[in-house]
C-alpha cells in the first residue's frame, strides 16, 4: 500500500498535512514497491460531551451562495495571533511540520455521499426553530486542538463536533462527539502516516471492528500555499475486501488556524472566519479536466521495516491527464477520486484548487492485494 499527495501554490477565541505542487498534463505512474503495513487498535470516539465551562459562544452560520472558492474572506475583531519560530533553534523537517500543525484549528465539517451530495445532521442535533423554518443543516462547527513534539514523532489531535445552536447564543458550548487521534508512541493508531515541512500530511487510519479491518479512513490534510493558516482535511472512508477497495463516503472538514494550542478550551465563537460550505456550489469540472504539472513530493512504507511515518521528500516534476471520468466534485473548490489501473493499482486521490489553474493534491497508492505503496503530494498548474 503507498501513500501519495500533491500541493500548489488561521487566530481568534476557541473552545479546549502531504502534498505537493501539479499543473494539467499526461503522466504515466511511477513504480514504486508494494509494502505490507500493520493494523492497529481500534480508534477512540469519545460521543456527547458537554463542556459546561465554556462559555464562549458560536453560531450556525447558513452558506451563501456565492462562497465556493478555497479561500474565505471576513473580519475578525481581534488581531490575528502569528506564529514565529525561534531562528537560534536547529531546525529538522519534523520538527517544522510540528510547529506549523501545532494550535487550534476551528471551522466547519459536512459528510458527503460518492456523488458528492451533502448528508443532512440527524434529526436530533438540530435545533426546533430550523425544522419549523424548513431550514436543512447539513453542517457541523469543528474544533480541531493538534499538538505534535518538535523533538519526538509524536502528534495527537482532536476532531470536536459541536452542537448547531439557532444565532450567537451566550450558553454553554455542547460537545456533540470528540475523536481523538494519536499518531507515534505506545498509544498510536495510525497504519501509515507522511508528512510535508509545511504541515501537510496524509494519515491511513484503520477502523477495526470485532478484531477486523473492514474499513480504512484515508485523511488528506493539505494546506493553502497562499495561507499558511487556512487548510482542508478531506477524509475518504473506503471498504476492504479481499482485492478491492470500494469508496463508501466523503469527510471535508474546513478550518483556519485561532492560536496555540490550548486543548480545545475556547470557542472561536461569532469571530469565527468561515461560514457553513456544504450546500454551496460544487466545483465545477471544466476548471479540473486537462493536463496539469509540478513536482512531488513522495514517501513510500516498506512494512518489513515496519516504519509507520515517513517524511513526504522531493522528486521529478510530472505531467498528468485529468478527466471528468471517476471525478467527485465538492464545495470549497474541492474534488476527490478512487480509481484503478491496468497494473491492478488503485489510487485514491483529493485535490484543491486553491487558486485559478494552480491546484495541490494528495494521492494514496494501493497494490493489487490491497497493501499501501506510497503517498504523494504535489502542487500543480494547469498547462493546457
């Protein structure tokens, strides 16, 4: 199984990525050796916390229609928080990654059907006044506290869903769900993971039932080349069996970095830059069809080694040919796919199109009995 990703050229108040650069253009596949990667325990999903001491309050903010580009715009009331790094502090690839990933993270999260339609929130969460108004929600307001040591493999974070509330409501928050994920050390559970300096990453997440592997949850997190703290985590949920991988659902999640990390411990409230994206437009197909080109950056796992984490290094610049064929378009200037080829390969990629022709995507590379080969990132631009 291989891991793949490609990229191209966040402050505020709040509760407690691989890639690389590609432009449009035929490009045949590279070799790259099959490896076998463990499965390890079963995730943590911690559901309904309520966090009675926050009192920072958030809103549901209902999408506009116009809002369908990678970047949004708004005011904030406070100044943004810079992040800095120490220039007299020796400096490693890893180490970069964890001081760019490190923070809080906030923003906004819908779940998508393989055809790229939003799925509405459960009955439940949703609040009476939006059911007497016909009002579909399809949105959750995220947190997402990550903290990774600069001097260990080591990164944990959390996915917080927060209850939809009706305006900018001064109560209590309420934690709908918390699923936290540690990556390195005695607590790990990822099968795979690659990392870009720049805070990019790609994470094989196994989800094991009763003992067994059924399903994989394939996380891209790829940063904006022109934002540095603006990001999407687009998650591709895929079934196992046997020699095939089938794709059974789509998770964007899209958020801004608020500050150093503080656990979640604050809201980014009504200061928050963003609005609800599910059930804007899509992208549309003509602005991802063509051939595109830039360089990877490319990890690849050899399970004999049994190295987990592997950082997203340099290679040759290369052309490849999209078309509308296998496509998944999304809001958010986003599109994603899961395809096989002649050599019995599948590859599961997402992309953003972050600007007009420059786009990053993430690639993960599976062999023909189903063992992740190699992860790639890249930063393309579109040639024709």
């Amino acid at each position: 199984m291989a891991l793949a990703a490609a990229a191209g050229g966040g402050g505020g108040n709040r509760i407690a990525s691989s890639s690389s650069i590609i432009s449009r253009n035929n490009r045949a596949a590279s070799s790259i050796p099959t490896i076998t990667l463990p499965l390890i325990s079963k995730l943590r999903n911690n559901n309904k916390h309520t966090n009675n001491s926050l009192h920072h309050p958030f809103q549901y903010k209902l999408p506009t229609t116009s809002n369908c580009v990678a970047k949004t715009s708004s005011t904030v009331s406070a100044a943004p928080v810079q992040r800095t790094i120490n220039p007299t502090t020796s400096t490693t690839p890893w180490s970069e990654f964890a001081s760019k990933i490190s923070g809080e993270w906030d923003g906004f999260g819908a779940d998508f059907t393989t055809e790229g339609k939003p799925i509405e929130l459960p009955e439940s969460v949703v609040p009476e006044a939006y059911r007497e108004w016909e009002v579909k929600v399809f949105d959750w307001q995220t947190q997402c506290p990550t903290l990774a040591q600069p001097q260990d493999f080591l990164m944990t974070y959390k996915t917080i869903k927060l209850l939809p509330t009706v305006g900018c409501e001064a109560d209590a928050a309420t934690r709908y769900s918390i699923d936290e994920r540690v990556v390195g050390g005695v607590e790990n559970n990822v099968s795979a993971f690659a990392y870009q300096s720049g805070g990019s990453y790609v994470a094989v997440w196994p989800i094991v039932d009763n003992g067994q592997c059924k399903q994989l949850e394939l996380e891209h997190c790829l940063i904006n080349p022109q934002d540095k703290e603006s990001r999407m985590r687009i998650v591709q949920v895929v079934h196992v069996a046997n020699t095939a991988i089938e794709l059974q659902s789509i998770r964007v999640f899209c958020e801004q970095w608020y500050g150093p990390f503080r656990n979640g411990d604050q809201l980014g409230g009504c200061a928050i830059r963003d609005s609800a994206f599910a059930s804007t437009a899509s992208l549309r197909a003509t602005e991802v069809v063509g051939v595109w080109q830039g360089p990877s950056a490319v990890a690849t796992f050899d399970s004999s080694q049994n190295v987990l984490l592997q950082e997203l290094s340099d290679d040759i610049v290369q052309k490849s040919v999209r078309d509308e064929r296998d496509i998944i378009l999304l809001p958010r200037q986003l599109w994603c796919s899961l395809k096989g080829n002649k050599d019995g390969e599948t590859c599961c990629e997402v992309g953003w199109l972050f600007d007009r022709g420059s786009a990053v995507t993430s690639r993960c590379i599976f062999s023909s009995d189903v063992k992740l080969k190699a992860s790639c990132y890249r930063v393309i631009v579109t040639l024709i």
